[in-house]
C-alpha cells in the first residue's frame, strides 16, 4: 500500500455492477499491518469491502458529530462549570455510575 500501486492492485471503490473507480492511497506501515490483520480475520471479503464500511462508518460518525455539535458543546460547557465549582466526581463514584447505567443497558437489551 506504499508508493504507487499497479491498476490492478489499487483499491477500487463502488460496487461492481457501477462503473470503477480507482485511486491509490498511501498509508504508514502500522495501519496496512492493522487492515491486513482485518482482512485475515475473514470479516471482510475484500479489500473494496473494508475500505467502503470503513468510509461509511467515518462518514456517519462525522455526520453524527455535525449534528449533535451542540449539545456536545453545551455537556461540555456544563460539566466545566460543575468541576469549577467543585462538583465534580471522583474516580470510585464515576466508576459506580458506570457500571450501574452498564447494569441497565444489559438488563434492557437481554444481555
């Protein structure tokens, strides 16, 4: 995946019933290590799979991120203020709180 790759290596994007595109993407060592270590896994049947439902999966992630830009800020806002007033929680209390909205996200998943 480093340096230029021959037509027939380069990663193609879009179903095959589309027409084609290709381009070539550079990318350092570790992450080809971790995609052909996905690949391997056999979770993917190609590496055109791989690459569109990890763009489709950024891509929402992004648009999420757009969306909810906001209230994110806002939490943020919130929770600065709190600690500033010496609201905040320590380590133990936040971990309990966890693992009790864990407890009952399992409980009402059936998990």
């Amino acid at each position: 995946m480093r340096g230029s790759l021959p037509p027939e290596k380069a990663l193609s994007l879009g179903n095959t019933s589309s027409k084609l595109r290709f381009m070539t993407i550079n990318l350092p060592p570790e992450l080809e290590a971790l995609i052909q270590q996905d690949l391997q896994s056999g979770a993917y049947k190609s590496m055109d799979d791989y690459v569109q439902y990890a763009v489709t999966l950024l891509h929402e992630h992004e648009k999420w991120l757009a969306e909810n830009r906001s209230e994110i800020a806002t939490k943020i806002e919130k929770g600065y203020a709190q600690a500033q007033r010496g609201e905040s929680y320590g380590d133990e209390e936040v971990r309990a709180h966890m693992e009790e909205h864990k407890s009952l996200w399992r409980k009402n998943h059936g998990q």
